[in-house]
C-alpha cells in the first residue's frame, strides 16, 4: 500500500488512516479491547475486511467455536467465510445505506442481496 503524503503538512508526514494493513496487527489496547468486547457479544458483523490480520480473524474464529453468528458483508472472500452464518458479497455503502434506511422506516430491503 502507498499511502499518501500530507497536502497540508507537507511531503515528510503521512497521513495513515486508522486500519490495520496487510502483515500488521492491531494495537495491544485495541486488541485486548476488541476480544473483551466480543466475550460478552451475541455475534460479529464484519464489514469491509478480509480479516487477514490474525488479531481480527482470531476473533472471528473465537465467536465460532462459541457458536455465535458471524456475518461478513465484503466485496471479496476473506479468511473466516468458512466460519460465517451469513456471508454478503456486496458494496458495504451501499449495503449499510440500504439497512439504515430501512431501520429508521424508509423502503423495505430487497429480499436477496447479492
């Protein structure tokens, strides 16, 4: 990944967005946080990842052999749909657009989303 230099600071400093790359981890605060969290969750909603940082998708596999539901909504395959109880192949904006308009009344959802 290339990311890009800051227009407003200059070509020196980077702006890194808040994710986690390929071959990186997650932060021991965020990961120790996030496994707190899905200890007491009744599912896991993946959105927009393929879950390649082992932090994440360890989580993922920890919902599963608790047999919680794991739901991914992704553009691609990632490394826990053989886990999932529900797997989206979908744009996730306009997936989670089409979900809040229908949680705050709007059109009713198509049945099947591909």
């Amino acid at each position: 990944y290339v990311v890009p230099p800051c227009t407003h600071c200059g070509a020196e400093t980077t702006l890194k967005p808040a994710v986690v790359f390929h071959g990186g981890s997650l932060q021991p605060q965020v990961r120790d946080e996030a496994t707190s969290l899905a200890q007491n969750a009744h599912g896991l909603l993946v959105v927009g990842s393929t879950l390649t940082v082992f932090s994440s998708f360890r989580i993922a596999k920890e919902m599963h052999k608790r047999q919680r539901p794991v739901a991914i909504l992704n553009m691609g395959e990632t490394r826990a749909d053989p886990l999932a109880s529900l797997l989206i192949a979908s744009d996730t904006c306009g997936v989670l657009s089409a979900l809040t308009d229908r949680l705050v009344g709007h059109p009713p959802l198509p049945r099947r989303m591909e």
